[in-house]
C-alpha cells in the first residue's frame, strides 16, 4: 500500500504495463503528471517518515530522483514497449 499523497502502485503498474503507442495523448500526459507529482512526493517525503513498502516501491521505479531508468522501465524497453530514444 502506497503511503498518504503518493500514487498508488496499482495504477503505476497499469500505466507502466499498457505500451505508450497505445495510449492516447490525454493518457499520456496524465500518466507523465501522475509521475512527476509523485517524484515530487518521493523527493519532499524523509525517508524515515516511509513505510516499508513505500520504500520498496520508490525503488523499484527508481524514485530517487537520479534519472535512472526504473526496473520496470529497463523492463518495457528490452521488450520493446518501451519510450523511443
């Protein structure tokens, strides 16, 4: 479960799995929000004030703010779902 003011993982999981080229813009940009936003809580939010599996959500999607790929990121790319670069 998500901590309070973060996106939930359920639907960062749905963003994440449906391809971008079937997204439409409005999708696109909403998922392209959600995300910032929640980097945004990530950043502001102390570590020791996150739970356990916030903590292990925010790094499974990389949300530590380094402009690394998240797993799941490096994941859609090697299967081609991923953003073109």
């Amino acid at each position: 479960m998500s901590d309070t003011g973060r996106q939930s993982f359920t639907d960062k999981a749905g963003a994440a799995m449906k391809p971008d080229s079937q997204k439409s813009t409005t999708e696109q940009l909403g998922d392209h929000f959600k995300g910032t936003g929640d980097s945004i809580a990530s950043t502001f939010q102390p570590q020791s004030e996150k739970s356990t599996s916030q903590k292990a959500g925010d790094t499974l999607s990389s949300n530590s703010n380094n402009n690394d790929d998240s797993l799941l990121a490096k994941a859609k790319n090697v299967v081609g779902m991923g953003e073109k670069k």
